[in-house]
C-alpha cells in the first residue's frame, strides 16, 4: 500500500493549526487501511491484549474509570503491516509540522484506545505539568456508521469560550495543540475506537 499523504491534505492541517490550534479532516487515510486498523482494534480488544488506561505518569500513574474508561496497547514498528502503514503516514505529517511551522517534532507515539460502551475521559490537556515535550495530539477514528445520538464525541474547549464536538466518524483525523485545548470523551452507547497519539519535541521537562 503507498504510504504517502496527499500534499493538499497535509497543507490544510498545517494551515488549521496555524489558524486556529486544530484541524478536523474527515478522510485522513484510504478505507481499507481504516477497516483494517479497526478491526485489529477489536481483536486485541477480544484477546485481552488491550489493558485499563492509567492517568498521570511515572510513580504517580494509577487506573481511575471514574476519570477515564479506556483499555490501551501502545504501537511499535512492526506490530502489523496496518500499523507500520499509519505510522508511516503519521510520520509524513510530523514532517509537514516540521517543514512549515518549526515544530520541531522528533517523534510520534500513539495506541489503540478501546472505550466500552459508557466509558468516558473527564475533561483533561494532553501535556503533563512536568514534561513538555507532547506538542500536538493527533486522534484517528476507527467507528464507521457513527450516528450523533450514540454519543462519544471528543468535546473540544476553544480558546473563545465555546466548545466543538467532534464524532468518531472512521476515517476522521482529529489533530491539535496538546498544551492549549482542553478536551472531554463523552459517553457512548456502542464501543468506540481510535489511534490516539502525540508528535513530541525534545524539550525541557525530564526524560
């Protein structure tokens, strides 16, 4: 499968960002590398390989569902050919941020992220107090036929006071700044799927 990502694409998301701190494009990759992603989703989901998401970091990391209800497994180059594809054109567009807004991006981490009907992730940033080094979050979705009413949007919280509810819609690319956009899960009455990930800079927190 190619790998590459339309340029047209990878300059809307460069110029959202730019303009506004996000960008929503609702066909970031081929079809067939979404129902493929999806469905390997759910397999691990089935087999167990998928664990309790934890919130904070270090020592300091424990499981909450009252905070967030998601099961996780984090993606590294060669768990499957899906995967090594969407790394790859995740990696094309951390060399777009790079090029066009200085990022200085140097790496990308992401993991499937499975919420079981009802579960949710309380209002939160992405970027920790003690580590700064996740720059800009990225969120694809893996839930085709997602109708409005079964809920599990990503809440948004713009800098102007509104909120912007994004649906999970298979196919869609969620990308914005970590440490400016405050976000939410909300519920859902079906399973929701996602690759949920971080493009990071060397910065100044510790490693």
């Amino acid at each position: 499968m190619p790998i590459s990502t339309d340029s047209t694409l990878l300059a809307r998301i460069v110029d959202d960002l730019a303009e506004q701190g996000w960008s929503l494009q609702p066909a970031f990759a081929p079809q067939s590398l979404t129902l493929e992603l999806a469905d390997e989703c759910r397999t691990r989901a089935a087999q167990g390989d998928l664990t309790p998401a934890s919130i904070g970091r270090g020592a300091g990391q424990e499981v909450r569902e009252g905070v967030r209800g998601d099961r996780i497994q984090w993606l590294d180059a060669g768990l499957s050919p899906a995967c090594d594809h969407y790394l790859a054109l995740m990696d094309g567009l951390r060399q777009a941020l790079n090029r066009e807004l200085y990022l200085g991006l140097d790496d990308y981490e992401c993991h499937f992220a499975w919420y079981p009907p009802g579960a949710f992730y309380q209002k939160h940033l992405d970027r920790f107090r003690d580590d700064d080094r996740r720059a800009v979050s990225a969120v694809f979705y893996l839930n085709p036929d997602w109708q409005p009413e079964q809920g599990g949007a990503l809440r948004l919280y713009l800098a102007d006071g509104t909120t912007r509810d994004v649906q999970p819609q298979a196919g869609s690319l969620l990308v914005f700044l970590s440490a400016d956009m405050p976000h939410e899960v909300l519920p859902a009455s079906r399973e929701r799927l996602s690759l949920t990930g971080w493009f990071r800079r060397r910065g100044d927190g510790p490693l």
